[in-house]
C-alpha cells in the first residue's frame, strides 16, 4: 500500500483518504477552499465530504469506485496539501 | 420557542439550527456556497459547521454564547433559505 501524502491518513471502510487542516482566520479557511474549488474543476475530482468551519476544514477522498484510494486520490491529496499552504497545520 | 424556518430542525444540546439541503448538480451546490459565503462576510455570523459533498450541504448554527440559537440565527437560516432556491429540497 502507498504511504499517503504527508498529514493525510487512511479512515474507514474501504479507506478514505482523511486530514484536518487548521487556519489562523476564516479569510484563510475560504481561500483554501476557494482553490479547492477551483481544483476540483481542472481535476474533475471531488471530495466525497468537506466539513469546514471558520478556522477549519475536514476532508475526506473516496475512490470513485468504492475501492481504495489510487493513485489519482493520492495525487490529488498531494495538490490539497499544496493549497494549504505554509499556514495550515 | 421559536418556530423553526422552513426545513430547520433544532438539534443537540445546547440546541444548534440544522437544516440538509440537496441539489441537482455539483454547480447548484457551489453556487449556493459561493452566495452563503457572500452571506457571511455581508452579517458576519459564520454557521458553526458546515459539511458538503457534490450534491448536499448540511448546515449547522449554533448561538455564539453557546445558549440557544435565538432571533439572529433564526433570521440567517430563513436568509439561507432564500438562497437555495426553488431547486433545493
């Protein structure tokens, strides 16, 4: 099994890719979930779940097909970690 | 007590606001989170959760003192009706 991108962990049965992410305003919760949006329309890849809050965002990816998290989820939890950003936790 | 807006339940305890909505396409739910955003920045109250997938987003809102949601979150939940539209169930 592939280790998951850093801060992610697998949850869940069949496993769903997981993280928390933690910010320090809601102006910073939105903008990562601004990119995220705008990530999920170049990929075509959407989170089966997001649950935000004003300084916080869960977020959990399935693979389409009810099985493990491939490659593609793996990848795209890698992009996720790149929008966070140096502030996230 | 209050009489819930349309669709709005109180749930847990302290009691918080709950309401699911669903739509028809991942478009129709950004778009409805794009304008509860616009809500946010325009009251400045921010629903304590808010959980969504392509085609749903549940909202929770709780009291900011922690008591019972009272006349202000009762007004926001009727404003965040008004902006699912008639496409929302």
């Amino acid at each position: 099994m592939m280790e998951p991108p850093e801060g992610w962990e697998l949850r869940g049965r069949p496993p769903a890719l997981f993280r928390r992410f933690e910010f320090g305003s809601y102006r910073e919760t939105r903008l990562f979930l601004d990119g995220l949006a705008d990530l999920s329309e170049e990929t075509g890849m959407h989170p089966q779940n997001i649950s935000f809050g004003t300084t916080y965002a869960n977020i959990t990816l399935e693979a389409p097909d009810g099985g493990e998290p491939g490659q593609e989820e793996y990848a795209l939890a890698a992009r996720i970690n790149a929008l966070s950003g140096p502030a996230a936790s």
